[in-house]
C-alpha cells in the first residue's frame, strides 16, 4: 500500500540547474495534483492533471513544467531554479474531483535553491 | 488580505484538554470545507469534511461551520500527544480550486 511516492526528499540546487521531481502514484487516480507549502502560507496549487495526456496551470506555475504520460506519473520540472522557488513540494492524487474529493498526499520534497 | 486566515500558533495544551482551532475566509461562495493534519515531515491527511452551515463529529474530533460569520472551527476532546501536528483548514467553492488556510501547530504535551 504505497499511495503516492515522492522522490527525491531532499535536493539542494544552485541557481540555475534544473531537475524533475518525481510523484508516482499506485492507486490508478486519474486527478493528480502539485503543491508548494511555504511557511505560514499554505498550499498553493502549481499544475494539476485530470487524466494522462491532460494538464492544467494552477495558481503558481511560473518556473514550472509537468506531464502527464502515464496514470501513474505526474513529474514537475523546474527549468532554471530560482531561490524563489525554496520550498516543500508535495504531490498529491484523488479519485474523483467534486465536492468530497478526498486528496491523498505523498510525503513531499525538500528543496533548497542557493 | 488572504482568502483563508489561520493563527500559526504554536498553540500548546496538556494532555487531556479539549483543543480548538478556526480559521475564518473571505469568500461567500465556498461551501466545502476541510480540515487536513500534516504530522512533521509527512503530506496533509484528510481528517474532517463538512458541507455548509452546522457541526459533524467523528470520534474525538467536531468540525463546525458558521457560514453567516465566514468562521470554521475544529474541536479536539481528550487530546493526546499524538495530535501534535499541524491542523489545515481548506475550502472550496463548487466546482473551484481548493484554498488552504496556512496552518495551526499544535502542541500536546504529556
């Protein structure tokens, strides 16, 4: 019973590198999500995803990419990382999308940009 | 000013005590509302959902929703050093995104 596995949990990057996050998810969701957790701030919704081949922009998806080959898969990439982009990503996926949707998370990553 | 307002704490209690949070939202069309826990180190998890306006209990654990006052609260009775975390609140209008509140942190202490 994995749920949602998240990998690498802890990066640091110099400004500038790029890397992909890796969100797998065993519990054939079709809606997967990417968050970003600053402290005191909340969750805030990077991309999202309602199904393989199908992404979305959420509130913050400058500096972002994803994809969606997979129902399994949902990687977020950054291209040139920024210190604005310090912070705890977490991957999450559901089953269905409506009022109770129920969202499980995986244990998020730790990234530092210095 | 943001959408979802929670006191960050840390807010600290002894064992045994009734322990309760509330966040309080700007947005009259949000109808759902959550309460997720996050323990350090680990994703949120789904610990309470309410519809509207009034009060649903599961265990230890009230959620209460007062819409005429844009105010949420979750009630913890008989606390245990296994609910320090940190408590989120989330809300969604219907068919919208979900907004999170920035988190209390509780503190249990034996």
């Amino acid at each position: 019973n994995a749920g949602v596995t998240q990998t690498p949990k802890f990066r640091i990057l110099k400004i500038g590198q790029s890397m992909t996050l890796q969100c797998a998810q065993d519990m054939n969701h079709n809606y997967m999500y990417w968050y970003r957790q600053d402290p005191g701030m909340g969750l805030k919704l990077i991309y999202y995803s309602v199904g393989a081949g199908i992404t979305d922009k959420g509130e913050v998806p400058n500096g972002y990419n994803v994809s969606r080959s997979t129902t399994e898969d949902f990687p977020l990439r950054l291209e040139l990382a920024a210190p604005s982009q310090t912070s705890v990503y977490f991957c999450a996926s559901s089953s269905r999308k409506g009022a109770n949707e129920k969202l499980f998370f995986g244990s998020g990553t730790q990234l530092s940009v210095l | 000013q943001k959408e979802v307002e929670q006191d960050p704490g840390p807010l600290s209690v002894p064992e045994g005590a009734i322990v309760s949070l509330n966040c309080t939202y700007s947005n009259s069309a949000f109808q759902y509302f959550m309460w997720y826990r996050q323990y350090s180190r680990k994703g949120p998890e789904l610990l309470m959902y309410t519809y509207s306006s009034g009060n649903k209990e599961d265990g230890r654990f009230t959620a209460q929703v007062d819409k005429s006052s844009k105010y949420i609260s979750l009630f913890i009775r008989d606390s245990q050093p296994s609910d320090s975390a940190t408590y989120l609140c989330a809300m969604r209008a219907a068919g919208n995104k979900l907004t999170f509140g920035g988190g209390t942190r509780v503190l249990v202490k034996p």
